[in-house]
C-alpha cells in the first residue's frame, strides 16, 4: 500500500514539475515573440562648449514610446560617466514636463529616452534643456525637425527657455555644422556693435549734421541667423514648417 501510494506521488510530483515547465514554454514564447512597444525618434544637433573653451556640435536622439503600464511613464538619460550630472537629469525631468504642457498630452503616459552623443566634457545639463524639451514635443507628436536650425538654453518646467553661458562659441560651432539659423534665450543674441547714426537738417540756409552712436544687437554671424527665443512656442516654429 505504502509502495503504491508513493508511487502516485512520484507521477504527481512528475506532472506539476512538467506543467511548470510547459507553463514556462509559454510564458517565454509569449514575452520574446511579442512585438516590442514601438516609439518615435528624433535626431537633433545640439551645441555646446568643450573643456577647452571650445563651441562644438553634437547630437541628440529623443524616443517617446507608450509605457508599458499607462502612467507609469519614465525619463532616461543615456550619457557616459562625465555627463551623467544631477543636472543634466534635472533638465531632462524639466523638458519632459514643458513638453507635456504644449502638447497637452500626460507625459506620464509615455517613456522618453534621450542619448546623447558629443565629446565627454562638452555638455552641461542646463545648456541641452530647450533641446530635450523640442526634440520631447518632436517625438510625441511623431514630428520632424529642421535640422538646419540649432538652439542652446536651458529650460524650465513651464516652457520658459532660460540663459546660458558660451552662445558666441556654440554659434560659431552651429555656422561650421551647416546650420542656419541659431536660437537663442531672450538677451542673449551674439555679439554687440556700434552703430553710427547720422540726423542732418536745415537752419537758416545751413545744413546742421548730429552725428551719434548706438549699441546694436548683431543678428547674424557670417550667414547664420541668431534669433532670441523667450519660450519652446517661440523656438518650435523654427523647427517645425
């Protein structure tokens, strides 16, 4: 009796252990065969300041892809060990948000993925926040940048883009990349000049000249144009035709 009733435990033990086996067949075909979560990408050039002091061009790729729970939506910043700064994830969180904002859409419902390709030292997080806020709104709403245009700033959670050190090199940078327009933060256009003015008039049968000079903005640097930008409203148009 003790023999037979041993002998259906060893054919029960037998069939769980093959049910789980089977169930673990499944589970697997199931999780590896199924399509993976699609996503938009998008691939901007962003400008930056290298430890030399010297303006140099890189890139950002942004992909917005459907969380696989609905709000439970991440931010991941791929960067090496010299970029990977508490405020480089900061402006990332903040351009997410902006982002959310002007498209109106629960950016918790998504997972927003930027990497980041430029020289190790060159990029600081604020400088790349109005980029990853652009390049956020790109990608969920499936849209194409204007990669002829380049913009440095950083930027705040409700859309504000905010000052940045370096513009003169990041232009110049942006100029040699082929770019043709470069935005930047309100106050911030590249360099000042002086403008001589002129006002002649006639008294008494004698021309009077006032001669005066005046600060001006420069608006272009050797063919690129340099607009200031006070919000991603205001830049996005520039991206997106």
């Amino acid at each position: 009796m003790l023999k037979k009733f041993y002998r259906l435990g060893q054919k029960s033990l037998a069939l769980v252990i093959v049910c789980i086996f089977a169930a673990g067949l499944l589970g697997g075909y199931y999780f590896f065969s199924r399509p993976a979560l699609e996503g938009n990408e998008v691939t901007m050039k962003i400008a930056a300041v290298n430890g030399q002091g010297n303006g140099v061009i890189g890139e950002l790729i942004t992909v917005a892809r459907p969380a696989s729970i609905p709000g439970s939506g991440q931010i991941l910043v791929s960067v090496n060990s010299v970029l990977s700064q508490y405020d480089t994830q900061l402006s990332a969180r903040a351009a997410v948000l902006a982002a959310g904002k002007y498209t109106n859409k629960n950016v918790n419902d998504y997972d927003i993925i930027y990497v980041i390709k430029a020289d190790a030292q060159a990029i600081e997080g604020p400088s790349a926040g109005a980029a990853m806020a652009i390049s956020a709104v790109a990608a969920i709403e499936n849209r194409t940048l204007d990669n002829s245009v380049v913009i440095t700033g950083g930027i705040r959670e409700d859309g504000v883009i905010t000052a940045v050190g370096g513009v003169a090199e990041k232009a110049g940078a942006a100029r040699d990349a082929g770019a043709t327009t470069f935005l930047v933060p309100t106050g911030q256009l590249g360099s000042d000049e002086i403008e001589r003015t002129e006002q002649c008039y006639l008294r008494r049968g004698r021309h009077y000249c006032i001669v005066d000079y005046v600060q001006k903005k420069s608006a272009s640097i050797d063919g690129l144009s340099v607009i200031e930008v006070s919000n991603i409203g205001d830049a996005i148009k520039y991206f997106m035709k």
